[in-house]
C-alpha cells in the first residue's frame, strides 16, 4: 500500500525560525507599525527571577545557539500570505502584515559569555533594538537559552560531586526531543563533563564520543562470555563490557578472564557501592587492575557524590536522564522584560514579578585571592567598580564577536568554577551570593513606581 | 568586525539522521556484521517500565515523528568518513566501515496508533528487523516518543482537570530546546487542548493559533488605558487584554470600559480564584457580561480542579512550563529491547529491570458499557480474547500506514479517555489498571530463565 501523506519529523528549517514565535509577538509588533511605534528604540533584559531549591548558582549556556536563531529569522512572503488567513489577522488591512516581510533583527545584542558563573536577578542578555524587533525574538531567545543554561547548571553541579572522575552524557534517549539531546552534549561537556554518546553531537562540536555496549549485544549471543569475547576481539584494549544483564559478579568473572585484556567494566543496576567493591577485587585478583570500573543508571550528583564520599572504586560515570531532563528541576523562570523605550525607564509591578527599570550592566568584585566577592548590578551608562560581565555580541543585525570554540567556553566553565566561594559549590547551598543593585536603579525605581 | 566563525544553531538536518544515535549502537552494528550476525532477524520491543508518581495512564504520542525520522536514517560517505577517524574506529579493516554506508532501515514496525491510552509493560511498538538496523535506530525511536508521550499524558490530565474549558498551550519558551515547542503544542492539542500560541506549530500542523498580549505592550504605552484602547482598535472584537502589569482589578476596571468591548481579559499572577471572581464583578458592573476571564501563570492540573471545583468564574486557561516540562515527572522509563532473535526469545534478569521474551500483541478486553476492563500481553502468534492494540505501520522499510491526521489522533485520544474507567482518571489515581501477561508468555519466561 502506498500512502499519500508523508509522515513530518517536526525539524524546523531556517525558513521556518520567523514564526518560532508565539502569536502575540506577532499582534504586537503589527500593532507598534499601526500606532506608529515600530521607530522606538526599546531595551529588553532577560534574567532569570529565582533558581529552583538547592541549586545557588547558573552556568549560562546556549548563547551561540540563541544568535544562530535569532540573527536567521526572517519572514517570507509565502509566511505572510498564511498569516493573512489566521482569525487575528483576516480583518486588517493588507499593508498591515506586509510591514512583517521586511522584518529582520537589526538590533544590537549584549550578553555574558557562555561559561559564567551567573545569579538571579542578574541582565544575562540585553537586545537594544526597533520595538517590533526586540519583541519578535524573545520566544526563541527564551527557548534557545533555557534549557541550556539549566543543563550546564545541573551538569557543573555533578562535575563538582564527581571530584575529578570523569562523567559521560549518554542521556540522547530521555531528552525532551531529539534536538535537545544535541543541546544536553554540548552543555554537560561545557560544564566539565568528558564525552558523550551522541555520535552527532560528537561530529558537530567536536566533544570527544564515547560508548560502551547495550544488553542486546549481550542477549544476542547464547552465552555471555561468548559476546564478551566477541566484543574483545573486535575493539581491543578498549572494550567497555557491560556485566549486568544476568547476574553482575558473574558478569565481573567472565570479563576478568577475557583475552585480550578489556578497559573497563560498566554496572548499570544495583547497588553501586558494594557492587563496584565486589568487582574491584574480583578484577585485581585476576590481575586486571587496570581494568575501570564505570557505572551508570539514574545517578544524580547526590548519588555521585555519595558513591565518591563512601570511596566506591568506581573510576567514571555514565550519565543520563537526570542530567538531560534536569529531573529535581526542569525549568528555570527565565524571563525577558521590557525595561527602557526611548531613554524611558520601564517596568512591571506583577505580584511577585516585579522588574526594574533602565538597562543594566553587571559588575563582578573578587577578593584577593581572585574569588568572586560580589556583584552590583548597575545602569549601563553608570560608572562602576569590578569587572563588567556583559559585552557586545551583535551590532546592527551583525555579530562583531566571534563565537568563542567550545573548548575555550569549556575552559571559561572550569576557571568560573574555581573562582566561586567554596561554600556555593555544596550541593545543598543557599542561594546567598551577594546580588545588589545600585544605589541610582533603586532611585529610577522609587521614583517611577511612584515610591 | 568581521567574525571568521558562524554560530551554530543545532538544528539537524536529514541528512545527519544517521548520527542521531548512540555510539554503541555504531560499535554494535559493526560488530554484528564482523561477528557474521548481520542478518540475523531480531525483534525488539519498546515499552515504559512503570509510571511516575501519582500518574495512573499514558497517552502514546510522537509516532509520526518517530517513523519519519527512522526511514530518513542514512549513512553518507562524508558520515563513514568521519567515524574511520573515531578512536574506537580507528583500528578497524576499512571494509567494516563500509558495510555502515549501506545500511538504511527495511524492517517492519508494529506500533500501537498515536491517541491511544496505554500502559506500563505492555509493548508499545515493536521493531522487526536485521539486527544492526533494529539496533540503529532506538536512540531516535526513545527520543521521538518519549517526550511526546509525556506532554500528551500530562495535557490528557489537565484537560480531565478543566471539565470542558478550553486549555492553551502557552509553553514554547520553556521547552528544552526549540522543537520540544513544536513537540508540546502537537502534543497538547492531542490530548485535548484548544490551542497553541507557537505560530510554527499552527502552520505545520494546523492546530488553532491563539494569542493574548504580552505586558511589553502595556508598558510601551504612557498609560495603561492607552494601551489597552489601541489594541482593542486594532483587534475589535477579538483582543484579549493583559490586566495585571500594574494593579490587576484596577486593570481591569479599565479594560471593562474600553471601545469597542474586547473578548477577554487575562490574569498572569495573585490569587486567581479571588482576583477572577473580582474581575467578573466588575465586568458585569460594567454591562460587559461577554467578556471572558483567562488565567495563566505556572498552572498545573491540581491548580486547574482546585479552581474549577472552587467555581471560580474562569473561562479557559493558559497552561505553560507545567506542561512543556511536565515539571511533576519529566522522564518516562521507557525502554527498548531485544526479545527475540531468529525465532528464539531473548531476555533479561538485571535487577529491577527483567523483560519478558518472545514478540508480542497487547489486546485490550472492555467491559459491556464500553469501558476498558483489562488488558492482555501475549504472544505475537498467540491467539487471545480481545482488541490487538500493535499494527503493522512499516514493512519492509516502507510506510504501508498513511499517518492519520492530528485531528483524527485527537478524536482518537477523546474517544479512549471517554472509554476508561472512572477512577483511574482522578489526579491521584493509584497505577491498577489490570495489565496480565499471557500463560505462553510466562511458560515461555520460565522455560528460558530456567524457573
């Protein structure tokens, strides 16, 4: 049977980036061209209002993705020509909707770099642009940045409880889409993890790709040493064997004994701790101490640092749906507020969701050992101490910042980490970094709220 | 400045389907063809071990995507050529790569249709096929339906929730990535939804298009009425104005008095049932009796049956990162198995993590009024009481199953949730659906695991 509609795998193409929008953006920007507003310069912040509990601190990721987004959006007339036939438009004059087909981001952008250390409360991302501009990319900002950035977070957090073994992302299956496999690589390797499974994510950014072997391989041969002693063969001196799909100390006996000598052993169910022991011994006593022990299976970087607390002989770990679907936490209240029009302080006094007006810049203080001691959070044409975090990424429509490779934002991610207060590295920090605002935004503040 | 590097928005393309995957499923593939297995028929099973807390059902979801991306996996040249330089691939007689350039997927695919409820152990779909091609493609497989199946599951509970006011997906900016967006509003409007806000996913999709305003619109105005008049000018009739920027009852106060009259007003933030209740008084004070309240801001399915229940006077609501995350549970333990392989089943014992061997057909009883009253696991060549759930929807490679249309899917869902038992659709439902495995299958089980 032949069927006569094509099944859709839901990618977008970079004709399709203009509408990766919500409707609303659209009804205002064609209400700014009709209430002759569409010339006004706005500043729009994005930041983020509270972090989820237990978490203290950010590792902003996705900017890169968020310009390749943002700097590709277009309107084609094919586009508009369905937008007319939507009930919110079909009433408007056809001049109306032709003012979105020329339409183009020609604003400019600041933005922390990727790989900082970053608070609530904090400008992550200013766009200075046209009204209508400004308000047309903040869906696809919002999205491109997110999750990223939550990802990094979660993924710095496991890096620290990991104390040096090295993590590897193997989480492409539980991500929410397949894209955000790709995304969930490149931040766990952004934030310090070694490698990832996800063979694409390997070729386009060059992170190191790693991988073991599934239960099939196993359950694909009648006995399990004979598919140990296949694989062995067939990658030697770097088979990874998988030992739990019968019984995992058995598995351990049989891979021990296999020639050519394996590189590690992976448990991926049990109880790590005494199971990781039990194969320690086994594996030494058949003189393979060089074998590694790696685990894998729902670990957090609770469970991580639990099993390197207890000093479990484990020497890495595989990682998975915790990390990718940031499962304590899958959401961040990242947001993206009007805060100036035309030199004009803006701002929203929303229970709980208050903003403050002007654009801003950040300023981070360290302490003489180099720490991070604090950050103030400034008017953008403000004088002020400390090193200012947001820097201009695009100009005009056109980036004039290259975006720096992986592995230097990999590096910025590290030496962050280690310029933070011990204290906000523990897994069960508050939130207490030391965020304030100038002593001149609380004035504009008071004084346009009427205070 | 010039930049010598372009940004790298992530989005894959067809022709990188083939890397979409995990690097062992790479190593295993060539092993298979090394080890003289290549041809062997294997069926694998994909199925959810059991559901997250508090969830009693699943809506499958995603099938569409996941079928149009396992026919377009390929493996061209420039892919082969990048894997020989891998390190597990490097040692490797260039042949074995090559049997990779062929590989394209010309199994059979069983699947239960999109719409329907299902749940925990029973097969979902199922892959028939040689084994390194059954073996390719389940990373994409797990990432196409898992989330889908998620948001539609979660939407399914919300729509329960709403008792028949309309629900809009509102959630594209906190999706993880950009295309969970597009995934979640397909998702939301299967399960039940009236609407999405993602304009990309009402044109690929043709799901209704919805929009309110964003509090960037109130604020680009001097005053709030101002706002609020030009764009009930604009969009007579239809505009949905945004209340709560500044004080939400004197809001929407405002909007009651505006020229022409609007369509409805939103609430985004406070105490929804309170401020609803105030904001409907004082719309029928002011003869605007029309005018309908909508309500967003972190609504989940409990918030929605507290506020239904509690007759707060609303008329739809706008759900977001509740859903787009499905923040309670954000993962499925779903899994994909080999079962059998050449006609010999094919199982596994790690603990917490037993499968079932043999290919299967999950038929489903219902009871005199129609309801669902148990569901049967047996074997594929079984014959069983009952409605077989698995179609075949691939064979040999080739969609022999048109895709039903989203609407169609719709209905489907409707009609299944219509058809479940009363309790299991309570917010806190116990999981006891009655799912059994038929007599062969545990002989079957027994027999090979030597019980």
């Amino acid at each position: 049977m032949m069927t006569t509609r094509e099944p859709v795998a839901l990618w977008p193409q970079e004709d399709d980036l203009g509408l990766m929008t919500d409707l609303y953006q659209l009804t205002m920007m064609v209400g700014y061209f009709r209430s002759g507003m569409a010339g006004r310069r706005a500043e729009f912040e994005l930041f983020v209002r509270r972090l989820p509990h237990g978490r203290a601190y950010m590792v902003l990721a996705g900017l890169e993705q968020a310009l390749a987004g943002v700097l590709a959006m277009r309107m084609s007339a094919d586009r508009i020509a369905w937008l007319r036939g939507l009930d919110a438009f079909k009433h408007l004059d056809s001049s109306l909707l032709d003012a979105l087909a020329d339409v183009r981001f020609e604003g400019d952008v600041w933005a922390i770099p990727e790989g900082t250390v970053v608070f609530p409360g904090e400008t992550l991302l200013r766009v200075s642009a046209p009204l209508p501009q400004a308000q047309w990319v903040e869906t696809y900002l919002l999205a491109a940045l997110g999750y990223p950035t939550l990802v990094a977070s979660k993924a710095a957090r496991m890096t620290t409880a990991a104390k040096g073994r090295p993590l590897y992302e193997f989480g492409a299956r539980r991500g929410h889409g397949p894209q955000a496999g790709l995304l969930a690589a490149r931040s766990a390797y952004l934030a310090g993890f070694a490698g990832t499974s996800l063979v694409e994510a390997g070729r386009r950014l060059e992170i190191p790709v790693v991988g073991t072997m599934g239960h099939s391989w196993i359950q694909a041969f009648d006995r399990e040493e004979q598919a140990f002693a296949a694989y062995a063969q067939i990658y030697p001196g770097s088979a990874t064997l998988l030992v739990d799909t019968y019984d995992v100390l058995e598995g351990v006996r049989k891979a021990a004994a296999i020639e050519p000598a394996i590189a590690a052993v992976r448990i991926d169910s049990g109880e790590l701790d005494s199971l990781a022991r039990a194969a320690r011994a086994i594996l030494d006593e058949h003189g393979r101490a060089g074998v590694k022990i790696l685990c894998s299976g729902d670990l957090d970087e609770t469970k991580i640092a639990r099993l390197v607390a207890a000093g479990a002989p484990i020497d890495g770990f595989g990682i998975g749906v915790e990390l990718v679907t940031s499962r304590d936490a899958p959401a961040l209240s990242m947001v993206y507020k009007l805060v100036e029009l035309e030199g004009q302080g803006k701002y929203k006094l929303s229970p709980g969701k208050r903003t403050y007006p002007m654009a801003k810049q950040v300023y981070r203080r360290r302490d003489p050992a180099g720490r991070f001691a604090g950050d103030l959070v400034a008017r953008a044409d403000e004088p002020a101490a400390g090193e200012p975090l947001l820097e201009r990424v695009v100009q005009g429509g056109r980036l004039v910042h290259e975006p720096p490779s992986l592995i230097r934002v990999r590096e910025r991610c590290r030496d962050q980490l280690a310029a933070l207060p011990d204290h906000l590295l523990a897994l069960d920090a508050a939130c207490d970094y030391p965020v304030v605002y100038s002593d001149q935004l609380e004035a504009d503040a008071r004084r346009l709220m009427g205070g």
